[in-house]
C-alpha cells in the first residue's frame, strides 16, 4: 500500500508540474518523459505558438518492446483555457505546414489544434529496415493518437473535439471506436464504412444519382471514349508521356486508358463537375481527352500515382474496403472480362487478405453505442452511399447536403443545417 502511494503522489507531482501558461516549457518537460522532440515553427496569424513534434510510436502497439518511428504532429496553441481539436489525418499532412491552416471546427471553438498525420505516409513512415505493411491497420493508427492525446493531455486539461476528413474522418470513426472516452465528441466529414473491397453500394449509387439525363450524357461520354478508344488512345499516350506517367501495374496503357474511362462515373459525381462540362459530340478528340484527365484524374491508376498512394490502397484492400468498376454497359468494348477492382494496386511480393470483421464491429459500435458524433455526407457524393447508417440508439447525427459532393463541409451546409450542426457542437463542448 505504501508503494502505491508514493507512486500516486510521484504521478501527480509530474503530472502537475507540466502545467504552465509557457508551453514551450511544457513541451520540454514532456519529452522528457516521453521520449519526443519538437521544434518551434513560424508564427501565425490564428495562433499564439505553432510547433512541430516528432512523436515515437510502436511499430506495433501490440507489441511495445518491439522497433518504433516517428510520427510528424502539428500543434497549434491559443490558450489553456480553450478546448482541442484533434484533427486526424488519413494520409500525408499537407495543409498543417501552413502557419494560417486551421480546421473549419478550430475556427468555430475558437480552439487549439492538434494535426496528426497518419502512419505509413511520407515523412511519418517507419525506416525500411523495419518497414513491414502488416502494421498499417486501423488499430494501430488508433493506438498512434491515443498515445499522443496522453502526453498532450497534460497541458490541454478542457474538453477535446476529434475530426477529419474523408479517410482522416475514417480514422476519426476508428479512434472513437477503440478509445471512446479520449475525446468528448467526434465529426467525421464525408467519410465512407465500406464493407468490402467491391462495393456495390457504389454501383447502386451511381445508377441513380443527379438526374436521368446528366447520367444518360456520362454514360455517352465514356462509351464514346471506349468504343473509339483506338483513335484517343494516341492523344491520351502523348498526354501520358508529357506527365511522365506509366500504367504497368494496371495492365498496360490501354487498360490504364480504360480505367481512367470507368472512374469517371464516379470521379464526376464525387467532386461535383457540371452537366454542361461533359464533352458531346462536337468536341474535338483533344478536348474529350483533357475533359477525361481533368476528371479522373491522369494519374490515378499509373505507376507513379500507385506509388504516392500506395498506403491507401493497402489499406483498402486489407480492412477499410474500396469501390470497383460495373462493366455491364462496356462489355463489347473493353478488355477487362470482369467488374475491375484494385488488387492490381498491391506492392509486389505483399500477400493481402480482407478482413471485414473490423467495419462490421465498428459499424454496430456506430448504430448503438458511439455518442456525440456528427457525420457530415455529401448527397450526391458516391462515398456518401457507403456512410454510416445510425440508428435511435444514441445521440449522434447524420447530416446530408443534397447534392453536395466530397468537397462537403459544415461551411457549406445549407444555414438550418450548418447552424444545428455549430449549436450541437458547442452544446457537447460546453
């Protein structure tokens, strides 16, 4: 008993210690205990202090005697007495090297922010003498902000707010599932729970979404492009070449090409283009092309656009699940004898499986446990037919925009909306 003691009264005074109005004083007291470092960043026109910190985290959580790396955090600081937002990254963190960025939450807390970047991606990657692809699992990205809410706990003692967007609200959901007490409320934006590495919610999506005739011009677009793919694939390979773009892992440049076709559909529909943007039959071979590339992007399926996402197609084919291609409108016209799905995106040698029993656990967590959550969806947007369904159980929200894309936020809500979802977050947040 005498031990516990002096060990509780040893933790509370470290514990206390910590707490200073000087957080650069803070932040030394914590590397000490554990084991980060941290530099102080260019000021800013939102925050008091900016500072970047290089977090040590497990290789694996399960095993915390085994190798570590580095993890890249951004903090932000305003004041003590102001609460946090947590913003959880799904892939590199571009926007928090800003000395002005803040989340569109930051902004209405009028908060501190916390920006984590996400495990596996560039520079918050493990060395490759330890680098092993099985440690990229939502688990461990969990664990990975856990471990960082405990040592910044110490200084921000006011109530936390975790969000993210697209796959960084994915791991928002996924933090909340494995560590439901770390944060007092949760706002994922536009982010899907996909059930399988072929989602045919997709397909149903796309077969109804915006009106018959926006989708009667996509689908003439791309049988167009694939029916006569012969004279475009000359102007798409000059394209490709000037971009230095390579599609071997896709199967080629003529599957590339095709790939790029089939993504369309959903690339429209996903970042909100216009009904008139589509090319018709009066436009040249040139601009059809471009209007292609502008869409699905040029480098979403080459060899180097696989290389830079290669993280996130890991991911989504071993646990957080992705979308395919239906071909049932293309049959006579392009290579591919079966609906195309992404195995093809895997680094040679990695043997993969999908494991659904994650999303599954998570999404009955979601429907009947989870509490104070927001879940902000674009109508329109096909990641939006793969979002949570909730149910009576709990106090969460789902908040649709109709017709609003991936490119939806709780700015751009319509007003009833967005000041219910404001009011609703200022009432968990106190």
């Amino acid at each position: 008993m005498k031990i516990i003691t002096i060990s509780i009264i040893l933790f509370f005074s470290i514990n206390y210690s910590i707490i200073s109005q000087d957080i650069q004083k803070n932040l030394d007291s914590l590397s000490q205990i554990y084991n980060f470092t941290y530099e102080k960043l260019n000021n800013s026109n939102k925050f008091d202090q900016r500072y970047l910190l290089w977090v040590i985290q497990d290789l694996d959580h399960r095993n915390p005697d085994g190798k570590t790396f580095k993890q890249r955090v951004f903090l932000s600081h305003k004041s003590l007495d102001k609460p946090v937002v947590l913003v959880t990254n799904g892939y590199s963190s571009m926007s928090a090297p800003n000395p002005n960025y803040s989340n569109e939450i930051t902004d209405i807390l009028d908060a501190n922010q916390i920006v984590v970047e996400h495990r596996f991606f560039p520079p918050s990657v493990p060395d490759s003498t330890i680098f092993d692809w099985k440690y990229l699992n939502i688990e461990n990205s969990a664990d990975d902000l856990h471990h960082i809410h405990e040592i910044l706990k110490n200084i921000y003692r006011k109530k936390w707010l975790s969000t993210g967007i697209s796959k960084g609200g994915q791991t928002t959901i996924y933090y909340k599932y494995y560590y439901p007490d770390d944060v007092n409320a949760s706002v994922p934006i536009v982010a899907p729970l996909n059930f399988s590495t072929e989602e045919k919610r997709v397909y149903m999506h796309l077969n109804k979404v915006g009106n018959d005739t926006c989708r009667e011009k996509i689908l003439a677009f791309q049988i167009d492009l694939l029916k006569n793919k012969n004279k475009y694939l000359d102007i798409f390979s000059k394209i490709a070449d000037q971009f230095n773009q390579t599609y071997n892992r896709a199967g080629g440049l003529e599957k590339g090409y095709e790939l790029l076709v089939l993504e369309y559909s959903f690339a429209f529909w996903q970042w909100g283009h216009g009904c008139n943007s589509i090319p018709d039959s009066n436009s040249s071979d040139e601009n059809k092309i471009s209007n292609l590339i502008m869409v699905s992007s040029i480098d979403w399926v080459s060899d180097q656009g696989i290389e830079n996402m290669q993280p996130f197609f890991y991911q989504a084919m071993t646990e957080i699940g992705m979308y395919g291609y239906d071909i049932t409108p293309f049959k006579k016209w392009i290579s591919f004898s079966k609906n195309p799905t992404f195995e093809f995106t895997i680094p040679k040698g990695v043997i993969i499986q999908y494991n659904p029993e994650p999303h599954q656990k998570i999404d009955c967590f979601l429907r009947h446990k989870a509490s104070n959550m927001i879940f902000v969806v674009g109508g329109n947007d096909p990641w939006g037919s793969t979002s949570v369904d909730i149910s009576y159980d709990t106090n969460s929200i789902k908040v649709v925009k109709k017709n609003g894309s991936h490119f939806t936020r709780i700015q751009n809500l319509p007003e009833f909306k967005r000041q219910m979802v404001i009011n609703k977050i200022k009432e968990w947040m106190n």
